[in-house]
C-alpha cells in the first residue's frame, strides 16, 4: 500500500474587471496586435481597489471545497502559493484559514511562478508523512500591484486571480496507475536571480518594489528547463510523453507553452491553454487553468496530468498526477 495525495476538488476566482489589451494601448505604448503575437495574451483581470489576496484566495478555495463536498473544518493543513501576499506577515494561508475555520495549520510557499508546483509537491509530502489527511492548495497572487507601468515590456504580461485544489490522502497500490500524485520534481538554480525580480523587499529598500525580468533569457531557459523537468518526473511515474493526457502549463506566454509541447511530443490537442484570458498569474495560473478545463469537462477519471511551471530564482518543477 502506498499513501498517495488524490485531487477531490477545484476552484477558481477571477476579479470582476478584466483589462483588454485595448485598455493597456491608453496606458502605455504598445499595442494589441504586439501582445497577442508575443505572448498569446488578449485579456487579464485586475483586483479591485482594496481587494486583496487573501479575499481571491477565501472565494477559490471556498469554490474547491465546493467542490470536492467537504466542510472547511475537515481540512488539516492549507497551503498557498504566493509572492504578492497582503502583508509581510502573516502569512496569506493564516488569512484564509481565519476566514473559513479550516483545522491544523497553515503556511505559505514562495516561489514565483512555480509556486503551485512547489505548494502541490510540499502537500504531497506532508500526506505522504502522514503529517496531514486533507490539504488545501491555493495559487493566489495580485501581480498588478507590482507592475512597472514605465516598462512595457513587463506591464502588458502580468493579471491578478486564484485557483485552489483539495488534495486527500488514500490508498494506492504504488503503481503509476493509481489515482492523485505520482511523482514530483523541483529545482532551482539562485544564479539566474537577476533574470526575474522585484526590486524591493522588507529587509532591502522597505519598499514593495517592482517586477523586472529579462524576457528574453527567461523565455530561452523556460522552453529548456520546463521540458526538463516534465520528462523528469514522468520518467519517475514510469511514464512517458504518449501516457500524458493532459499538459497544464504555468500560463506565461503562449509560446513558451506551445514550444514547450513541441519539445516533449506533446500535441496542442492535449495542452490546456488560458493565457489569452488571465495573463500571467505567476502561482495563480495553473490552479486556474485547472478549474477552467474541469468546467470545460475536459478531465474524465483515470486521466493522467503534467503541471509544470518556471518563474523567479530560477525555480521550476512538475508535479505528474492521475485523476
Ligand atoms: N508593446 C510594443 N512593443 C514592445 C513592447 C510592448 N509592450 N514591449 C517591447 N516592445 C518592443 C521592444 O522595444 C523591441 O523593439 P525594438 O526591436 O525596436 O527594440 C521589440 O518590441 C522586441 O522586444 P523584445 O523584448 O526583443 O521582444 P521579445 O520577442 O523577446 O518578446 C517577451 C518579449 C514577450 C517578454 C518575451 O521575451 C517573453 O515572453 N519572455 C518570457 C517572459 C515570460 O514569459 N516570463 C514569465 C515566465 S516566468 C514568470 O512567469 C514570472
């Protein structure tokens, strides 16, 4: 027997304003037709003066629970993904647990755009340890409020939303054909920190600061790094790129996630694809993308799943799951 972290529900919460690319084009000098064609994006939503990330947070995982039939009272442990948190402490996860009276204990996970990997493969361990029964995952983040709006190269790139999962642990047989989580893989490489960050913080300038990224030498990593680290932890569920059913990409630039594809032998048929409606929600945006394809029913029982992700550090991973 194998104790294995079995997805029972998702959600999601986009705020109510979304931005087309025509709004940006009064903002600063760029215009639909460059967005589109660079990064895929058509649209993002933006949180409303006052709204936080923990409220996108509360309604995702509100909508997960939901989802997945349980009360928050029965969820051990919440987890969220985050770099954009209402304050430096507490903790984002604290928030949310305050506002829904989920039980055990709670923690965020920084790591920029791979965020939601790395909160799903810390969850998957603390079921595993058998530390928690019932966790709930959230990817939440506010990127507008840390836009550059003097750089267009960043400014048009970037929406705010969440989306949340309910992990539980059971029983499997220790074969990759059992239901939840069957493999992970995490990396980071802190020598590729100044090629995507915030150039304030706490200890540093006492400020929030503002996203600068060269988009160029991220993208050329991006491609490399997530096909990587997607055939790494299938190789470790003795799976291959024909098993996959489904992609679910960090949602950062439509070529990236096409390039990516071509790189694994994965055809677009099977890649799930949001971008063009989100924009980049660093650890928002596979949870996300997670609940707009199971509203689209794309998903049946038994399908196998590869989440990838890169973002700030460098830090980027997978998480291979069969629903
Ligand atoms: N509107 C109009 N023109 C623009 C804009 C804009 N918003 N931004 C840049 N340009 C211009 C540039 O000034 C440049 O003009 P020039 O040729 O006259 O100098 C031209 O467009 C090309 O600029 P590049 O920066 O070379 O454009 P590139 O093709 O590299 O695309 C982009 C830029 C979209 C940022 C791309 O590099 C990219 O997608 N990188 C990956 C970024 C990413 O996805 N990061 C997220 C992953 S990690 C995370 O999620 C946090």
């Amino acid at each position: 027997m194998t104790r294995r972290a079995i997805l029972r529900g998702i959600g999601h919460y986009l705020p109510a304003r979304i931005v087309e690319n025509a709004e940006l084009e009064k903002r600063v000098d760029t215009s639909d037709e460059w967005i589109r064609a660079r990064s895929g994006i058509e649209r993002r939503h933006f949180a409303a003066e006052g709204e936080l990330t923990s409220d996108l947070a509360i309604h995702a995982a509100r909508a997960a629970l939901a989802d997945a039939g349980f009360e928050p009272a029965e969820i051990d442990a919440v987890v969220v993904a985050t770099s954009t948190p209402d304050t430096t402490f507490p903790s984002v996860a604290t928030i949310v647990q305050g506002a829904l009276g989920t039980g055990g204990f709670a923690f965020d996970v920084q790591a920029v755009c791979a965020g939601f990997v790395y909160a799903m493969s810390t969850a998957n361990a603390f079921i595993q340890a058998g530390q928690a029964q019932r966790v709930l995952v959230i990817g939440a983040e506010t990127f507008s409020r840390i836009m550059n709006w003097e750089d267009r190269t960043t400014c048009v790139l970037f929406g705010d939303g969440a989306g949340a999962v309910v992990l539980e642990a059971g029983d499997g047989a220790g074969a990759n054909t059992d239901a939840g989580i069957l493999a992970t893989d995490l990396n980071s490489d802190g020598r590729f920190r100044d090629l995507l960050y915030v150039d304030g913080g706490v200890s540093s300038t006492q400020t929030t600061g503002v996203l600068v990224m060269q988009g160029k030498e991220v993208f050329r990593h991006a491609v490399e790094k997530l096909a990587q680290t997607a055939e790494t932890a299938l190789a470790a569920a003795g799976l291959g790129a024909d098993d996959v059913d489904w992609i679910v990409p960090h949602q950062a630039n439509s070529r990236i996630i096409t390039r990516t594809a071509q790189k694994m032998g994965v055809g677009m048929d099977r890649v799930v694809m949001t971008v063009q409606d989100h924009g980049n929600t660093s650890a928002a945006s596979i949870p996300l993308a997670l609940s707009v394809a199971k509203e689209q029913q794309l998903f049946k029982p038994g399908q196998v799943l590869v989440m990838e992700a890169i973002g700030g550090g460098l830090a980027w991973g997978s998480v291979v799951l069969r629903l």
